[in-house]
C-alpha cells in the first residue's frame, strides 16, 4: 500500500513539472552501473546474465536461472541484496521440505503475564527483499505452490490472516539441468509466474583463470552499500512510468501470439513442433522488460530491439514442444529463433 501511495506521488509530481523525467533516468542508470560494478567486485564475467537479472528485478519480476552447480548463481544473488541493503533469505529445496517451512507458521506460545497460551505467527523465510530458491525442482508440487501467492500478489495467507510481503520482493530461483532422479518439474502455472528464464553458461578460460586466482587467495574483496530499498522502489516505480509505444506492444503481442499453433501467425515450424504457446502474461512482460532495458542503456522509452532481446527469456519457459520436436532433436531456442525471425514489425 505504501508503494502505489509513493507510485502516485511520484506520477503527480512527474505530471505536475516537480520531477525532471532525464534526472530520474540519469539516477535509474548510475544506480545500475554502480551496482553492476559492485557486483563484479565478486563475480567474474556472466555479462549477460547480470544484466538480465537486473533488468528483471527492475521491472518488479521474478526469474528461474538454469545451469550446472558452481556458476556463482548464488553468490550473485547474494551480491545484489548486499549492494543494496536488502534482506536476503536462501531457501533450499528438498523433498521434505513443507510448505510451512517458507511461508511460517503459527506456533503456540505462552504469555508470561498471564499464563494463558496462544498462537503466534512466526515469520518464515519468505518474508525478505530477495529470496534464492535454490533448485526449486528438489521439492514437491505442494511445496513449490507455496511461492505462487508471494509472487503474484506479494502477500502471504496463513490460518485466515492475509499479510503483506515488504517492497521490494524478487525471488530468484535456480534449476540443475542434469540431474532428473528426485526431482519434480515445474507445472505451467508456477513457471508462468517467472518474468525471466535465464541460462547461464560455462565461464571462458580467461575467466575461469581469473576464478580461480581470486578465490584461492587470503584477500577478498567485499562488496559496498550503494543503494537502498527506497531506491530499488523508486526505480521500478521509474519503468512502470516509462512510456511505450503502441506499436512496440503490438509487436510483443505479436510475439506471443505466434507460439501459438492454432493463431494466422504461427509459422510451419511452430505448428510443426510446439503443443502450447505462450498466454496474455508473455506480452506484459516483453513490455516490461523491454522498457526496463531501454532504461539501462540511457534511452526513455523502448524499441523494436529491446522487445527481440527479452524474448526469448520470456518465452523459453512458456511454450511447449509435442512429440514431433523431441523426435526431430528440434530445441525450443531453434523455434523461437524461427519465431523472431519470421514475425513481421507492426506496419
């Protein structure tokens, strides 16, 4: 409540000539440069990666990073909260995991004045700034349904008391791509709430060299406060009040519309190979996230080229191949890259 409080003072002021919209792209941007700079104090390489994240967090999403252990998808993780002086939580998933264990529970406590015992709402790891759900594919569907209400609508539901998660709130959750015993896959519903799917990749030779010279010394570099809550609120307040284009969401639409086998705009390709495109809530976060990086690039509003960047992190996690795809060896990058490529610019 205090957030859309701020969002609409900061709109009025904005409307009103208060509020100089360069200045607030001026501090949007140096408050990202500073903070990828601390990051990287720690963290060697993943360019893409980092900026994907960020991108995501200031849209106001949640992302699902897919890789091997030991790419530091923690530590980054870690790093941002630290530059930022946010709450940081880890959650790791296992099969015994409850869903109690992450949202809290009421427990019985007894009141020293009067003697009597009553419940008492104990806060679970879930109520932090940033939250790493560490290989969420550990734990059971009951379990994974626990984050469905914090990711939605940022609030928590226990025993009939609803209670608000504090702004801002961004879950990052990792996968590990080879194992497959023990583990339960994600349904379309939980994967859908995920603005971002991010790969993160193998580092280069030059910067696994540098990995391994840095964490094998007595120094270590630590990373500094730059910003703080208010900031990060503000921020994602900035790219909600970016403008767009009619056409630049037309184009995202577009996008969306034809992983979808059945739409006019489906290629061979997709009707070929994918079951299930992508629904309504891939549009709203190619806008969001293709504003978000015009912003981090020094530009107000977004352009065609924004939306193809975010793409396919928004719609890898969204689409479904049918037998065809798996026989054929045919990858859902392979089709998407069918899709931007034979999706025309709105006219």
């Amino acid at each position: 409540m205090m957030e859309d409080v701020a969002g609409q003072k900061l709109e009025e002021a904005r409307v009103n000539g208060a509020v100089d919209e360069s200045q607030l792209i001026a501090r949007l941007y140096k408050g990202y440069t500073d903070l990828k700079h601390q990051i990287h104090k720690v963290v060697v390489g993943q360019e893409t990666v980092i900026d994907s994240i960020l991108c995501c967090l200031l849209a106001g999403g949640h992302c699902i990073v897919q890789g091997v252990p030991g790419l530091a998808k923690t530590l980054m993780v870690h790093s941002i909260a630290d530059a930022m002086k946010l709450k940081f939580n880890r959650i790791q998933f296992t099969p015994d995991l409850m869903p109690s264990d992450i949202i809290g529970a009421d427990i019985i406590q007894r009141d020293p004045q009067s003697k009597k015992r009553r419940y008492e709402f104990v806060k679970g790891p879930i109520f932090a700034n940033v939250v790493l759900a560490d290989e969420i594919n550990r734990t059971p569907p009951k379990t994974q349904a626990a984050l469905l209400q914090a990711m939605q609508e940022r609030e928590v539901t226990v025993g009939g008391r609803t209670f608000r998660l504090d702004e801002p709130f961004f879950v990052l959750a990792t996968q590990n791509p080879i194992e497959q015993e023990g583990t339960y896959p994600l349904p379309e519903a939980a994967l859908d709430r995920f603005m971002f799917m991010i790969f993160i990749d193998y580092p280069t030779a030059k910067e696994e060299h540098l990995i391994v010279k840095q964490t094998t010394t007595v120094k270590k570099k630590s990373i500094r406060n730059i910003l703080d809550r208010d900031d990060m609120v503000l921020f994602q307040e900035i790219v909600r009040m970016a403008p767009v284009s009619d056409m630049i969401i037309a184009y995202g639409i577009r996008l969306a519309r034809a992983t979808r086998p059945s739409d006019p705009l489906a290629s061979p390709m997709v009707k070929k190979y994918l079951k299930w495109g992508a629904g309504p809530r891939s549009g709203q976060y190619m806008t969001l996230g293709a504003k978000a990086k015009a912003l981090i690039k020094g530009r107000i509003t977004p352009g065609f080229e924004d939306v193809r960047d975010v793409s396919k992190l928004v719609l890898r996690h969204r689409v479904i191949p049918n037998f065809n795809a798996e026989a054929d060896g045919v990858s859902v990058e392979q089709i998407l890259d069918d899709v931007v490529e034979h999706v025309p610019l709105p006219t």
